[in-house]
C-alpha cells in the first residue's frame, strides 16, 4: 500500500481550517506582544538584576508569558500577563533560575498577581 494516500476532501479543508488557525493565533501573538511592550516598556524587566543572564541585553521587542499558554489559555493575549524580557534572560528563566518568578511577583506586587489570578 501507498505511504502516501492521496487526501480526500474533507482532509484536504480541515488541514486548511488549521493553517488558517495558526495563522490567526500567531497574528494576535504579534499583537499582544506589540501591545505588551507598548503597555510595560521595552527595558528588559531584569535589567537592573542581580539575576542578569551572561549576555543580557538591555532593551527588547519579545515579551514573556508570566502565566504559560498552555495552563492558562485564557490568559495568552492579556496583556497583563506580559514580561518585557531579552532572550538570554528568558532563557536562564526558562531553564536554570525558577527563583525569577518571585522577583517578577515582588517587583509587580500581589495585586497585580491577584488581577492575573491565581
């Protein structure tokens, strides 16, 4: 039998209606990020830091999810939830230092915790 089948139609549309998706959610991505930065700034937020990745950069376009997409879909395109931050210091965020997440908490203040919900 033939690996590659042909497709029928309606395979053909919901491979379409998906790209179609992707698209879409990557446009507002764009925009939330836009509109992230235009609200918190464009300095990286650990820029005064101690907790400085090795090749951090003081200014950034990239905005961090402080609550992730995955857990909290609700939550992707708030703008609250946006973290100006460079890629080395994401970076160290995502992999090596957890205790970042705590600064950004205490730096925000729990109010701010309390809007994005717990």
């Amino acid at each position: 039998m033939n690996p590659r089948k042909k497709l029928n139609e309606k395979q053909k549309l919901l491979r379409k209606e998906k790209r179609e998706k992707k698209k879409l959610i990557a446009e507002k991505d764009r925009e939330w990020h836009k509109k992230g930065l235009e609200k918190w700034g464009k300095e990286c937020f650990f820029h005064n830091s101690d907790k400085k990745a090795k090749e951090h950069k003081r200014f950034t376009e990239y905005c961090h999810h402080f609550r992730s997409k995955r857990m909290y879909p609700e939550l992707r395109h708030n703008t609250d939830n946006a973290i100006p931050i460079c890629w080395p210091c994401h970076f160290r965020l995502e992999q090596v230092d957890k205790s970042m997440m705590a600064d950004i908490v205490e730096k925000r203040g729990l109010e701010w915790l309390k809007k994005l919900g717990n």
